[in-house]
C-alpha cells in the first residue's frame, strides 16, 4: 500500500508544486495548492520530509472537497502515516473521493467492504463499488467483479458474465 501512496503523489506530480507562491497560495486556501504542498512534504521534494506536516495540508485541501486530497488523507489514515492508523477514518476519506469519481477510491471503498475494514463487510456494497471502477476500466476491479461473478460474492454466480 505504502507503494500505491507514493505511485499517486508522484504520478500527479506536476511543475505547479515547484511555484516560489506554493506556501502563500496554499495559506490563502487554495485546494490545489494545499494538496500539491502535502505532496512535497510527503515526499522531502524541496521542503524537510514531514509526514504530519504532509496531512495537515491534505486534510486542508480534503476538507474543501478536493477528491485526490481525500484520497490522499485516506490512504494516511489506511497506512498510520503522518496520523495513527485508523480504518474507519480511512474509509469515510476513501468514500467521499469515490463518490465523486476517483477511480483509486472507488476501488478501495469495494477492498473496505469486501474484506470489511473500517466498515462492516458488505459483499453487496463491494460488487456495487468494484462494478463502477471496473466501468472505468481499473483492471484489479474488472478482475474482482469476475471474481464475484464466478463464486456469486455480492450477486447471484453468474459463469457468463465472470468470463466476459
């Protein structure tokens, strides 16, 4: 997991981050802004590594509304990095993210409900979550929703549909 938080940071890494006004934007309450500041924190990119320093520009930026954020200040809570480790919190981040479209998110709501972390485990919910990332074309999710299909977690077995 703690490979897929620095995957995202990097992957959506971008020049902005790098802007002489990072701080002052951020300090003025840009979402953008926030998340990319506790990206570089995350990563020791410019400014000292700090984890905690990290999650309160995420948290910042989450509490706005901005998805990746979320996301973000999801997989800290999921990983206990920069914040003691709690599934419940995680999974209230991971949720808001995916219920505005972040792939990621919606694949880990679906990993939260079918193995139950954080949430009560719920079969229906994770076919539900893995079916909207498997639209998207998230390869673990298409290759879970066949899974479920095949051995009927969350829906009726269904041999077809676990093969197409």
């Amino acid at each position: 997991m703690k490979f897929l938080l620095l995957f995202f940071l990097i992957a959506s890494y971008n020049s902005f981050a790098n802007s002489n006004s990072l701080h002052e934007l951020a300090n003025k309450g840009n979402a953008l802004a926030q998340n990319e500041l506790g990206k570089l924190y995350a990563i020791g990119d410019g400014v000292p590594k700090n984890e905690a320093e990290a999650f309160k520009w995420f948290k910042k930026s989450a509490e706005q509304g901005y998805k990746r954020a979320q996301y973000n200040i999801a997989l800290a809570y999921s990983l206990g990095v920069g914040v003691p480790k709690n599934d419940t919190e995680a999974f209230k981040w991971f949720k808001k993210s995916a219920e505005q479209g972040l792939v990621l998110a919606q694949y880990n709501v679906a990993i939260a409900y079918e193995f139950g972390e954080g949430v009560p485990k719920n079969d229906v919910e994770a076919f539900k979550w893995f079916k909207k990332a498997a639209e998207e074309n998230h390869e673990s999710s298409q290759y879970s929703l066949a899974l479920a299909y095949d051995f009927g977690k969350g829906i009726p077995i269904n041999d077809t549909k676990a093969f197409d």
